[in-house]
C-alpha cells in the first residue's frame, strides 16, 4: 500500500487514468524544480499550455504538497503574481558512502540540500549485515537530530562493481561477504522507499560535476572522476550522465594491467593489476618493508606510534618532507597518469577530476600526473582538458548520492508511476 500526505487529493483519479494529465503535471512541476519558470505566467509562456491548464496543474501540485506559492513577483504591468517554488522539504534522500575505510552519512532534501551529516571509521570487510545495521543507527541519529522529512529515496555507495538494476555488488575484491547481497532488499521494506546503489567514485564523479554546473554546461559535460586511495577506480560521465557500461563494470581501472609489472598480487587475486602497483594498500605495503629497514623520516615515527601504516599516513609524510613517501607519492602518479591518458585518448573528457587519499599529497600527485598525461595522450583529446583536484571536504560522494536520487525520482518515467501516489514512499519499480 503506499502512503500518501493527509491533504486530500481530488485530481488523483484522473491522474491514474490519463496519461496526458499526468505528462503535463510533470512539465509544470519541472519547470519550476528547475527554476525555468517561477510563476503561472512564465509557465504558460514556457509550456505552451493554456492559462486554464497551468492554473489546475498548479492547483493540482500545491495539492500534492510539491509546489508552494511564495511572495508576490514582479509585475509586467499587470496584477504581480505569485511567485511558484518546489517544495524541497516534502520528502528526504537518506544517504550513506562507504568506502575501504570509512563512510559517510547524510540526509538532504529533494533539491541536494545537505540537512544533516556525519563522517566515520568503518571497515567494509565488516559486511553488509553489520554494515547496514550501523548505517540504519547512524542515519537514525541524523534523522532525530534534523526532524528531516520521511525519505523518498535511498543512496548506498560501495567501494565495488555495482549491478546498477538490481543492486548487488559482484564480486568486489576488498568487500568479503557482499557479493551478490541485495542492499536493496534489506533497506527498501526497512524505509518504506526505492533505494539505489552504485559505485562509490561514480557518485564522486556526479558530486564534483553538480560543482562544477556553476560554470560548466552539464549536458555537454564529459567528465572523468579518477579516485587514488586504498584501491583506484574511474566514474566515467558522458553529457553529465553516469556511463556503466552493459552490467555496471565501467571505469573499473585498478584492475586493468600494468606493463611491465607482473609480480604484485591483488586483491582481486591476479598479478599486475594497476591497484596493486600504484594503489594505496600496495604503497603501503612497499613502505612498511622499507621501514622495517631502515626505521628514518617520518614514516618510521608514525610506523614506530602505531605499528603499522595506513594509505592517508602516505600524503602526510610526503608533504612533511619525508623523502620515501615522495618517491612513491610520483610513482602512484605517474603509473596512474599512463592509464588516465589512455582513457583521455580513448574518451576525450572536458575535464579530468583527481580525488582519493593518496591524491592528498596534492601539486606532487597532480603535478607528475599532469605531465605524462599531456605528453602521452592524443595532441587533440588534451587540446582543451582541465585536470583538476576534487572538492578538498570529501563531499562529493554525498553530493552525488542525492545527484543520483533526484535524477532517477524525477525523471518523467518515474514520475508517471508515482506522482498518481503522491510520492515515491513504499513504491518501488518493477
């Protein structure tokens, strides 16, 4: 059965059973989500509807609870009209982005406003029982703490190959226990909402396109988000659209093989693989032999602290000036940029987005992967390319996440299921 606000909805019947209503209640209600129009008269001019129609298509979202009238507009000579504006707060996107080490929490509203967020430790190798048990505490907490809206949407990001259409992880090689667990199936009955789950740099690579809509045409946007931590990974967006490829698997770069190296096992448990030469569980393994050498700089006061290294622990140093953590710092880069620059060849991108913990290191990581990806990609293809770092804050797998909701809520096929419902609580697609 699904839940519907307490407002009585008269149009709802018609809704259900014409198509043509339901289409242009869809046009009006975008138009103002997307701040095309702001009132009765600009969607007219707009939508090329009638005044009677755009009238009872207003009257009908402001049933819905989707649009509210705001102050008074300015006049074109006439009676000012009321300002139009989406309803943000009628629904929340609950959201978490796990990654090898760590996840984050969020609850935003329905235009990707961040409501409430939280950020902590958590190894994915826990599994996903445990994993989303603590997730549910955790989003629980920022819920009860906001007084944020019931959700419309889910987002689970995971450091892994995602089967976008059902929601499984396959086989993902630092994620023991989750393959082919159906996250959906666990949390959609739990919220009462559709829940979505993909790869975690693909949401980076959506977070840092939303940033980057301020100067740049997202419908023409050819990105690449590449992230360097714990493991490497690519998002690949074509005209601001995730690309997944047939099952999901596009952009998965730490596992393709490095030239000339075949003797660094991975996790994935073939030789060679990019993760396990430039990755930052391989740094630190070469780092932690070294230092068991020779115990000098800084990586053996913090390997001598702790008892071990960790993939941050690597930027850290190198920045401090600690002359091993340098060296590696440029081999990740430079054994990443020649991967990158067959992907430019290949993709041709606008713009190429740099993230990941062991990408901290900063002008030393993006310096050396800017020069081989210069020198070795296609004259043509680097022409016009930015290579830039990612957002310094670590948000843009969460700005992502609720990128990835309201680009999938309200897209016009899903809309035609749900909007007859009122919201998306308790529907999911078949």
């Amino acid at each position: 059965m699904v839940s519907t606000p307490s407002r009585a909805r008269s149009g709802t019947a018609e809704l259900r059973s014409n198509p043509d209503v339901t289409d242009s209640l869809i046009t009006i209600i975008d138009l103002v989500r997307t701040k095309l129009a702001t009132s009765r008269p600009e969607l007219g001019r707009i939508s090329n509807f009638g005044r009677s129609i755009v009238s009872q298509r207003v009257e009908e979202a402001i049933e819905l609870g989707l649009l509210v009238e705001g102050d008074l507009g300015e006049s074109n000579g006439g009676r000012a009209p009321r300002v139009l504006e989406f309803n943000a707060r009628a629904g929340a996107i609950y959201l978490a982005v796990f990654g090898a080490k760590h996840v984050g929490f969020a609850v935003t509203d329905l235009e990707g406003a961040v409501i409430a967020s939280s950020h902590h430790s958590w190894d994915i190798a826990t599994g996903p029982d445990k994993s989303l048990t603590f997730m549910k505490e955790k989003i629980a907490e920022l819920v009860e703490g906001s007084a944020a809206p019931k959700p419309w949407a889910i987002v689970v990001g995971v450091p892994g190959p995602v089967e976008f259409l059902s929601g499984k992880p396959v086989a993902p090689p630092i994620m023991p226990g989750w393959n082919g667990y159906n996250i959906r199936e666990n949390l959609e009955p739990f919220y009462g909402a559709p829940a979505f789950v993909d790869n975690d740099v693909n949401l980076m690579a959506l977070g840092e396109a939303k940033i980057l809509e301020r100067t740049e045409n997202m419908a023409k946007l050819d990105l690449i988000f590449v992230k360097v931590g714990s493991g490497i990974g690519a998002g690949i967006l074509s005209s601001g659209k995730v690309h997944r490829g047939a099952n999901g698997a596009a952009g998965d770069i730490g596992h393709t093989s490095v030239v000339g190296d075949s003797s660094a096992v991975c996790r994935c448990g073939q030789v060679g693989c990019l993760e396990a030469v430039a990755g930052g569980w391989a740094l630190v393994r070469d780092l932690e032999r070294a230092v068991e050498k020779d115990p000098s700089g800084e990586l053996g006061r913090l390997f001598a602290e702790k008892g071990y290294l960790i993939p941050s622990d690597i930027p850290l140093a190198a920045k401090a000036g600690d002359a091993r953590a340098v060296e590696q710092v440029i081999k990740s880069a430079r054994t990443v940029a020649n991967t990158v620059a067959s992907l430019v060849s290949f993709y041709n991108p606008h713009i190429v987005v740099v993230g990941g913990s062991i990408a901290e290191a900063g002008d030393l990581f993006l310096a050396s992967l800017r020069q081989v990806v210069y020198s070795r990609s296609l004259p043509l293809a680097t022409r016009d390319l930015k290579i830039v770092p990612a957002l310094d804050n670590h948000q843009e797998g969460i700005l992502g996440a609720a990128q990835l909701a309201i680009g999938e809520l309200f897209s016009r096929t899903w809309m035609r299921t749900w909007l007859p419902e009122g919201s998306p609580r308790n529907y999911t697609p078949v």
